[in-house]
C-alpha cells in the first residue's frame, strides 16, 4: 500500500514538472546547481558528467542539424527567385544587418569584458598557441576540398559552404532536385525533433555544469553572468535605437520614431513570447495598420525574416562567444573573430526556426573556433532572459526590413506611416473596406 502511495506521488511530481515550461526548467536546474555546488564545494565536480553527457548530446547534433537546415533553408527560398528584386533585397538586408549586429555583440563583449576573471578550465586543452593563417590562407579553407571528410570531421565552415552551394544546385536543376530536397527536408524535420528532445535534457545538464563550476569557482562566477545579461540587452539597445534608426532615417528617409510607436504592440509581443514566429500575426497586423505598408510586400518580407534573420541572435553570439573564451582564459586572433561573424551570418540561413535556436547557434560558434563547449551549459540558465531581448531585436529587424523595402518599391503609404493612432485606426479600416 505504501510502495502504491509512493509510485502515485512521485508520478503526479513528474507530471507536474514536466508540465512547467523548458525555460523554466533550466532556471530551475542553474539555481539548483548553484546551491549544490555551494553546498558541496569541491565534492561536486563529482556531478559534472551529468553536464558533459549533455554538452556531448549537443555535438552530436551540430554537423547533421547545420547540413539538413541549411539545404532546406536555401531551396526554400524559391519563391524569392519568383519576386525577384523584392526577394534579392530582403535577403541582403537581413544576412548584412546579421554580420553587423554580431560585430556589434563582439564590441560589447570586447568592451564589457563580461568572462574577465573567471579563469575557468576545460576537460579540453584549448590553451594551445595559434599559428594565425593569412587573410587569403583564411578564405582559401572555407572550400572544403573533401565535404564528406568536413561533415565527418566537424570543419563547421566547410560545411555550410558545401550545403549552401548544394542547395543552390538542387534549385537550379528544378524537377530533378524535388526528390533529394524532399529527403532533406525529411531528415531535417528529424533533426528539429531530435534537437527538442535533446534539449528537454537541458535542465539536467545545466544542473551538473552549474554545480561543478559553483563547487570550483564559488559566488564569484555569478558577477560574470550579470554582466552578460547586461552587455546583452545594451548590444539590443545600441543595434535597434542606433543602428536601425540610422537605416530607417538616411536610407529609408523616414521618422524612426514614428516607427517604434507603430511597431511597439508587436515588440511587447516578441519580447514577452519570445518567439519571433509567434510574433509574425502581431507583426502582419503592425506593418499593415500602423505603418502603412502594402501586404503584398509584407506578406513575404516578414515570413522570410522569422526565417532567416537573426541579428538579435547574432548579437546574442557574439557577447557569450567573448564570455566563454574570456571565462576560460582564451585569447582569440583577428581570424577567429572573422569566423565567428561569418559562421554566425551564414547559419542564420537555416536555424533560425529550430527549437533552441540560440543555445544551437552558439554551440557552433563556439565549435567553430574551438572554445569548450561547457560554456553552453553556463549560459543556457540565463538564456530565457537573453532569449526576450534578442527575439525583440529579430522581429524589430523585420519589421525595419519590410518597412525599408516597401519604401523603395513605393508601397508604402507615407500618409498612413506618418498619422497619429486615430487617424491610422481610421485609414486601417477604410483599406480593409
């Protein structure tokens, strides 16, 4: 009877806490980790293979979820071929406002010094001195010359370029490349529900990373994941108030403010769901209500940035890229912050709409540089708080994209952007009659 009992609590237990949201979940599993690591000091590091079992998981999926996301994201874009120039400059704006907003993110984190002090190790040598390749050396490695030796040796470069160039071709061979991309898009659909069910590990993960580093490096490794936090959201600041209000006013010749005012439903939205695909209707119903933009054109700009564009994840990759080799003691060279700006701008073709993007992403930049990996576990309990600014920074981005681009192929109504909440409500539901 009592073993009954027992077997039916602990059930209605597992029930209720699978039942509370992943993000929560991990926060839950950092402040647990924290308190065992006070609580156990050095005995702790007796937990972290919970945490590495989980940073392995996470590696298992880098190679085949960038490969099969990619070639799906760029034979997506077909319909973009068929709006031709509309296409061509959404699909400029959103990959150039990435690179930017990434080394903006490595300004910040430059700056902020957010890792400094830490000095945390690894189970991996990583101190190893570089010999720093040329600028041309650089660009020359990019083009795998073996892509099956670069999928199978992790050479995460090489491997976009190949799945970019790959999906290309089976674009342009039209008919004949419907097969190949119905069996990627397949294995890609398997990778995003591997992710999913990779990251409901997280909470565990996190929880015996967390106690390892709190058992080694005591309170002192909590200051630095505040000024994460903090050199975050004032990257996401500096890149909407800056630098979209600079595009908006010397490109677009338009009142930035006027902008923020129409966009702001939409951005409580992203910022309290973070989810820039949730966010899409709110943003459909900004662009077209409160901007005065022509939904033929926002109709297919916003649906391919919640694709593609990722400036506040860039952003986002750039500071905890700096936090974890500044918390580990790595130096990185000029090519390394080239290769971080570079892998971060073409992956965001393809994982933008996979679960966990962020915490993805960063695992490959930082396998792409070669900085340990444990730093994923550290600053996935404070990424539902990164996670709010950077989606406010994505969907901001959008919106900035389509309004830019409805302005130079004169489809936006200029007297409409520019009236005040009465008078756009009043010309809203006259364009709808």
């Amino acid at each position: 009877m009592m073993r009954q009992q027992t077997s039916s609590w602990l059930g209605r237990a597992w029930s209720g806490w699978m039942s509370v949201p992943l993000w929560l979940q991990i926060l839950i599993g950092m402040l647990l980790g924290i308190c065992a690591g006070l609580g156990l000091g050095e005995q702790a590091v007796l937990l972290k293979p919970i945490g590495t079992l989980f940073v392995n998981t996470i590696k298992m999926l880098i190679v085949p979820l960038v490969f099969c996301s990619l070639i799906v994201g760029v034979t997506s874009m077909q319909d973009t071929a068929k709006m031709g120039r509309i296409g061509f400059k959404s699909f400029a704006f959103y990959l150039g406002t990435t690179s930017i907003a990434i080394t903006l993110g490595l300004a910040v984190g430059h700056i902020m010094q957010p890792g400094a002090g830490l000095a945390m190790t690894s189970a991996e040598s990583h101190n190893a001195v570089k010999e720093v390749p040329s600028i041309m050396e650089t660009l020359i490695n990019i083009v795998p010359t073996n892509p099956i030796a670069a999928l199978a040796s992790g050479q995460i470069l090489q491997v976009i370029v190949f799945a970019v160039a790959l999906g290309i071709a089976l674009v342009l061979i039209g008919d004949h490349g419907k097969p190949a991309i119905k069996v990627f898009e397949s294995l890609a659909e398997a990778m995003y529900k591997l992710t999913d069910m990779v990251m409901k590990l997280a909470p565990y993960g996190v929880f015996g990373l967390m106690a390892w580093v709190a058992g080694e490096y005591g309170m002192d490794m909590l200051m630095p994941l505040i000024k994460v936090i903090l050199a975050v959201y004032i990257g996401c600041a500096l890149h909407i108030i800056g630098f979209y209000s600079l595009v908006l006013t010397f490109v677009a010749k338009l009142n930035p403010m006027q902008f923020f005012k129409g966009i702001s439903n939409a951005l409580a939205v992203a910022y309290t769901t973070s989810s820039s695909a949730g966010t899409l209707p709110a943003s459909m119903k900004c662009a077209s209500e409160s901007l005065g933009i022509n939904k033929k054109i926002s109709s297919f700009v916003l649906p391919l940035g919640t694709t593609i564009n990722m400036d506040g994840t860039a952003l986002y990759q750039g500071v905890t890229a700096l936090f974890v080799a500044q918390a580990f003691g790595i130096d990185l060279t000029w090519v390394d912050y080239i290769t971080i700006i570079l892998t971060a701008t073409l992956a965001s073709i393809g994982t933008a709409g996979v679960p966990g993007a962020g915490l993805v992403m960063l695992t490959l930049v930082l396998t792409t540089v070669g900085l340990p990996l444990e730093g994923v576990a550290i600053i996935a309990g404070i990424d539902r708080i990164l996670d709010m600014a950077r989606t406010v920074v994505n969907v901001s981005g959008d919106l900035v994209a389509t309004t830019v681009i409805a302005k130079s192929e004169d489809e936006l109504d200029l007297e409409h952007y520019n009236a005040d909440a009465e008078q756009s409500q009043i010309l809203a539901e006259r364009l709808d009659s």
